[in-house]
C-alpha cells in the first residue's frame, strides 16, 4: 500500500507573536485536484476522514486547534466532532438562512468557535458576524482602504480578525498595524502536505451500514455486524474513537465495544461522511484473509469463553493492521485507544487472546511449530476443532462476508 499518500495539507495560522494558534486543514489528492474540482462537501468529508482516520487528528495538528471549511451540508448534518479539537469555518458561499442560522447557534452553546471564511461584509450577512468568534478577511481580494473599513466595522468585543491570504512582508505589517489578531498566508508559511497510507472503504458495505441505521429495530450488535465485514471501516472507527471527543478512561476493549461508545447518532453521522467522500476499492485478497482470521479466532475462543467472543474476533481482525498500513503494530497502537490486554495480545501473543490469535495464524500458515499444543489441550481443545474453526471461517465468508 503506497505510503505516500496525498491525505490533505494544513497551513499554520498566526498570532502577532508569531506562535502558531491553530491550522487550517486542506482538501488535496494526488491527483492535484482542487476542493472545486470533487465538490465542497467530498472535499470536506475528505479531510475529515483523512485527519480524524487515516492520521489521527494528534497527529496532523497537536495541541492546536483544527480550522475545517463546513458546507451548509455539514453545518445542518454534523460530523461526530468536538469543540476540542476544531473550529467550524463557515465557507463564504454559505447564506445565513433560518436552518443555517438555528446550527450555528447549537454549535455556539456547546462551545465550538465560529470562523467566517474570505468574508466580505454586506447587511445581509449580519446573522453571521453576530455568531462569529473570528472573521477571516482575504486581504488580497480587497483594496488597502476596504480592508481598513473591514476593521473599524468588525473589530468589535467579542470578535477577533485573521487576515489570511497574506503574500508580502509589507501586507503583513499593514494588517498587524490595523489591530489584526491571526495571520495566515505564502508570506509566512505555505500549505504543507501530509502523506500517509490511505485504507479505501467498501462502498457497499458503507451503503448498508447507512441502510442499517435507517433500521428503527438495530442495535450495536447489528451495526458490529455490518462494520466489521470491511476491515478498513473498523480500523477506521477505532482510531477516530481515540480522539478527544470520546476518549475516555476505560480503554476500548472490542469493535462492539467501540460502538457502543460512539452510539447510533454519531456513527450515522460518521457513515454520511464516508458516503459523501471519494471511495476507492477494496484489495479484495487482503479483505479476505483478514475477515477469516478474526472469525476463526472467534470460533477458537468461543470454545474457551463465549462471552469473550467479540474480544477474539477484534484481536484477529486488528493482527492485519501492519498490512493495511505498512507500518510496524507499536506504532500503530500508539494512535488506538485498545486495552493493555489487546495490545499485549497484538504485540507479544500473551494472554488467552495472544494464545488464540497464535494458534490461528500459524494454523493458516501451516506452521505446526507454533501451534502451543499443551495450552491447546489444557483448553480442551484438539487441531480438529482449530480445523473445524478454519473451514468454518471460509464456509462463512463464502456465505455471508464475500456477499459484500
């Protein structure tokens, strides 16, 4: 899997002492098209998806805040994101009607901060200054003395400018001389480009999750059961869970697990973004393999604890991230909030899920050498019944996982 990527490019944004406040984060692909070019809302649930699954938002900006461009789309359907981590930039093609207007003033009581992108002040546009924290005004859209009337006119309590789009040292001393407060632009710091492998969701399988939660009698166990037929999708929501807005103190323990801490609204709202962005296939070989070994490590550990089943199907479904990712499995455990028992299990084979995961691998990779025969027996298990667990799996993913 290419390493590299085009994921999305952030440019820094400037306070007058020049220390970075936040980031602004970028649609780009390496196909070097513009957010024009695929469509405002792919554009923004590209970056979305990139920054929160692919990367790991820590990753992309720190302990900076994320500025991310909100089509009117996404300012009425939200993402599944929390004031910790980004600032809602209101693109200017946005018109503040009743709907638009009853969003942002949701977002405002829960604390987001409101930007106004490349705004140009007409009274039609007031709505929008009233719920604004910070207006970014584009100063080479507009002559010295407009952007001066720009200021006297919105620099008011409550309300911090950024000029962005600054290209010259001498426009940079102009705004910050006119009480500017952020500065963004060539000037000081050109977009760069973040590069990462980019695991490509099932289309189908997305269309059905969508479908499943249109369902007014799912449940996790539903929702577990359509997600965890595309491994991409899994990886997927476990590293998005690990950003702020849903870490919490217990480390997540299975997929199921996972999805019942983000709950039906927010992996509804995650499975609109996937929708709305640019899908790509699946390498089928590898979907494959990964599908049959977690199920086979669940069948080998329903034998142990059937309460643990979906604990045994994780531990073999995230044993392929290394593939996926082309990155080494403590690194990529870095960025998933998993328990210490998964990840001990992934990195050492320790533990009755180690054991399981073990025993499944070197089973289809006919290395009789690693199979841990007295744990086996000590488990009541003979190589029938980790044969038996094998053709299992392939009997169901010929019948139900190869279905997507």
């Amino acid at each position: 899997m290419d390493k590299n990527n085009v994921l999305l490019a952030r440019q820094p944004i400037y306070d007058r002492e020049l220390g970075i406040y936040a980031y602004e984060l970028l649609f780009r692909s390496n196909k070097h098209e513009l957010a024009a070019d695929v469509g405002a809302d792919a554009a923004t649930s590209t970056v979305f998806l990139n920054a929160f699954s692919e990367i790991g938002i820590h990753n992309v900006v720190g302990d900076q805040l994320a500025f991310i461009n909100f089509t009117r789309n996404l300012l009425l359907n939200p993402p599944p994101f929390t004031n910790a981590e980004i600032v809602i930039e209101v693109l200017e093609d946005v018109e503040p009607d009743e709907d638009v207007i009853k969003s942002l003033k949701i977002y405002k009581d829960q604390g987001f901060i409101i930007a106004l992108d490349d705004f140009e002040y007409h009274e039609s546009r007031q709505p929008l200054v009233d719920l604004a924290d910070i207006i970014k005004i584009d100063v080479m859209a507009l002559s010295e003395q407009q952007i001066a009337e720009h200021v006297t006119r919105l620099k008011i309590p409550g309300i911090t400018l950024l000029a962005e789009k600054v290209e010259t040292q001498e426009m940079y001393n102009y705004c910050k001389d006119l009480g500017f407060d952020y500065f963004q632009g060539y000037f000081l710091s050109r977009p760069k480009e973040m590069k990462g492998s980019k695991l490509p969701a099932n289309k189908l399988v997305v269309m059905k999750l969508i479908a499943e939660l249109q369902n007014p009698d799912t449940s996790p166990q539903r929702l577990h059961d359509t997600i965890s037929k595309d491994p991409s999708l899994s990886f997927k929501l476990l590293r998005m869970i690990n950003s702020a807005a849903y870490r919490r103190a217990n480390k997540i323990e299975s997929l199921l697990r996972a999805i019942i801490l983000l709950g039906e609204n927010d992996i509804r709202r995650w499975a609109s973004l996937l929708a709305l962005s640019q899908l790509d296939d699946k390498p089928h070989a590898l979907s494959e393999l990964t599908m049959i070994r977690a199920k086979m490590c669940e069948y080998i550990g329903s034998h142990i604890n059937q309460q643990m089943s979906n604990l045994f199907f994780t531990v073999g479904l995230l044993s392929m991230m290394e593939a996926y990712f082309d990155s080494p499995m403590d690194e990529l455990l870095k960025s998933m909030a998993l328990s210490e028992e998964i990840e001990q299990a992934l990195l050492n084979h320790e533990g009755i899920l180690g054991f399981v995961l073990k025993t499944a691998t070197a089973y289809e990779r006919g290395d009789w050498a690693n199979i841990d025969w007295s744990t086996l027996t000590q488990n009541h298990l003979s190589i029938m019944d980790v044969k038996q667990a094998y053709m299992d799996s392939l009997r169901w993913h010929r019948e139900d996982g190869a279905q997507l």
